[in-house]
C-alpha cells in the first residue's frame, strides 16, 4: 500500500524457526506475504541469498500445477518422471503405481499425455504421486485449491493420516482457515515477509484474521433515503458501559436504532452474531412495532465462547423486500480468564458454551 523506500525487495527477511518431526504446520499471510517463496526456499528449489536451512529427511513438494510434470507424456509416464525428481526409486514407484492412480481418481486417461489434462487433473495425480512418497516431510502449496470440493477432503484427509498416523512432518500453505485449523496443529504468521507469530493454530489464526479486519465497535449511519435503515448499532454490557471487551460470565447487549420514516407493511429486524471468519453463532428476529425505533438483543452470561464477533442485520419483509443490511458491523471480544474451559488456551470449543447437564 506504500512505496518502498528501497531499491531491493526482500521476499523474506528475518525468518527463524524450528519445526519439529511430526508437527502439521500451517502457513497463512496475505498475498505476497511470503510463503509460496518460504516453501520454494524449503524444498531447495531455490537458494536463500543470506541464511541456512537444515532438514533431516526426504522431502516431497506439491509447490504449482504441473510441476514436475512433461506436458506430451503421458500420466502414467509423467507418475514415473515426477518419482524420480521427489527421490523415489523405480521399483518403489511401481510398488505404489496402483494406489497413486486409484487415489488420484484419472485412470481412465493414465495413458493420455498429460497436456489433454485438465488442472485439477494435474493436481490430482501430483499431489497423488507426493502424498504416497515415503518422504518423511511433505510440503504443498495452494495448489489444492484447484480441485473440486471432493478431492480437496480426500487430500485433506489423507495430509492428517500422514501427519497423525505415520508420524510425517507437513508445511501447509492455504487461505482457507477451515481446512488450515483442521489438519494443522501449529501455524506461522507471515506478513509483508517478517515472521509475526508462531504458535498454536488457533492463536495464530486469530491474530491473522484480526490483523485483516479493522472493524468499528460503533455503527453509525448517514441518514437514508428509505422507508426503514438501521441509524445505529452498539455492543454495551448491563450496565450501559461499550468496553468492546467483554467477560464470557457478563450479559452482552446488541443496542440498535431503527428510523422508520415512511414504513407501512409489517417488517422486521432481523440479525446475527458472526464470529471474525465469518461463520454464523446464531440468529434473532423481531417484528418491527412503529411506536418505537429502539431495540435491544441480549445475549445471556455463559453463552459465547472467547473470541472476536461481529453483527450483520436487516430490515426487511421475509421473502419480499429488503429495505437496509449491513454486514459484519459492531465488533466486540469474548473473553474467558474464569470458567472451567479456561486452562485450555488456544483450544477451539465451538461457538457457545453448552447449556446442558451430566447425568
């Protein structure tokens, strides 16, 4: 967003860290953040200009769409090529040809040349040939993207049977927080190609998608040419004081103003609490009475688990006519220092406490 003040630009610059055997670690940042260069420098694709790397152990990569790969030979030709340059043996190659080409799921054009091939083909019979390599790290980049939705949880599933079942090391580069928070157990921070933070994904996550959102605990609208819009919408606690950081153990209220100028069918406000990513907690409606334009929505004590939270709302007439929205407006935090989930920082629990009993 600035110019540089220097004539080089560093991709990478200051990074230091250990990994060690058997982590799945997941590496999230901004586009031109540094990671895509950070795996290359990994897999020793490339040279780092200043600064060591020690690995111990063979590595597979899975860096871009056809890497690796000859675009006139066939697939299973291209199976034995793309072996050879991760480190396998032919009569290991062999061994695995039959479980590569049914995980991979191209059978039928195995003796196609691969140029016939669609994307998500090539990834499909890369990432097969890299995740049934008995290296002892694997590293891929966002190339699963490409694939459908289908083959993306066949690979996902089959990185966590590596890491957790045979005890191999993974680097997982992805701008998807789902499928990063579930394979990986720790994350990497990059931004602007500095380290920000190593940790627990979790934690790692948060101040990564806290970083990308600067919202305004305060929503305050200009005034609208509309027969109804929300004017405004503020977080405070019983006691009518916005702390934007809240206790789990303490009722937060969702304050909002409707103007209502020239309404005359029967509408409604309709909202729900989303957590920082983007995920719905839950929703809460109310019918619109034209005495009164203010409204309050209480969330009881014990209910949100820690985390940062926002509120998306509509005035509108179910199924027919939607007179104002806003997305994603009035941020608040959930804190926990108190209850008995406490002492398992950085653990996910969902969104809500549970409100049940043992018996």
């Amino acid at each position: 967003s600035s110019k540089g003040e220097s004539e080089y630009v560093w991709s990478l610059r200051d990074i230091n860290f250990e990994i060690e055997q058997g982590d799945a670690v997941g590496i999230i940042g901004r586009n031109g953040a540094g990671k895509s260069t950070l795996l290359k420098l990994l897999s020793k694709v490339t040279k780092p200009t200043t600064g060591k790397i020690y690995t111990k152990g063979r590595i597979a990569s899975l860096l871009e769409v056809g890497t690796g790969f000859h675009p006139e030979m066939t697939g299973r030709e291209n199976v034995f090529l793309n072996g050879a340059i991760l480190g396998m043996t032919r009569k290991e190659i062999t061994r695995k040809f039959d479980e590569i080409v049914d995980f991979s799921g191209v059978e039928r054009y195995i003796d196609t040349p691969v140029k016939r091939y669609s994307s998500g083909m090539y990834v499909r019979l890369a990432f097969a040939v890299a995740a049934h390599l008995e290296s002892e790290i694997l590293i891929v980049d966002e190339v699963l993207a490409v694939g459908d939705a289908e083959f993306q949880k066949k690979c996902l599933g089959k990185m966590g049977d590596v890491s957790k079942g045979e005890g191999r090391t993974i680097l997982f580069v992805s701008h998807n927080m789902s499928a990063i928070s579930a394979l990986c157990t720790s994350g990497i921070y990059l931004k602007n190609g500095t380290f920000v933070q190593q940790g627990n994904i979790n934690k790692v996550i948060h101040t990564y998608i806290s970083d990308s959102q600067t919202l305004d605990s305060h929503y305050i609208a200009e005034n609208k040419d509309s027969d109804a819009y929300f004017k405004e919408i503020y977080i405070t606690n019983s006691e009518n004081k916005d702390l934007k950081i809240y206790e789990y153990d303490e009722e937060i209220i969702i304050n909002l103003q409707i103007i209502t100028p020239n309404l005359k069918e029967e509408a409604s406000i309709f909202l729900t609490v989303n957590t920082i990513d983007e995920n719905r907690v839950f929703s809460a409606e109310i019918q619109i009475d034209k005495k009164r334009n203010f409204y309050q929505l209480a969330i009881a004590p014990k209910f949100l688990t820690p985390g940062k939270y926002n509120i998306t709302g509509f005035i509108h007439i179910p199924n027919k006519l939607r007179y104002d929205e806003v997305h994603h407006v009035a941020a608040f935090e959930v804190l926990d220092r108190t209850s008995h989930f406490a002492i398992y920082e950085g653990y996910n629990h969902g969104f809500v406490f549970g409100n049940y009993k043992w018996k």
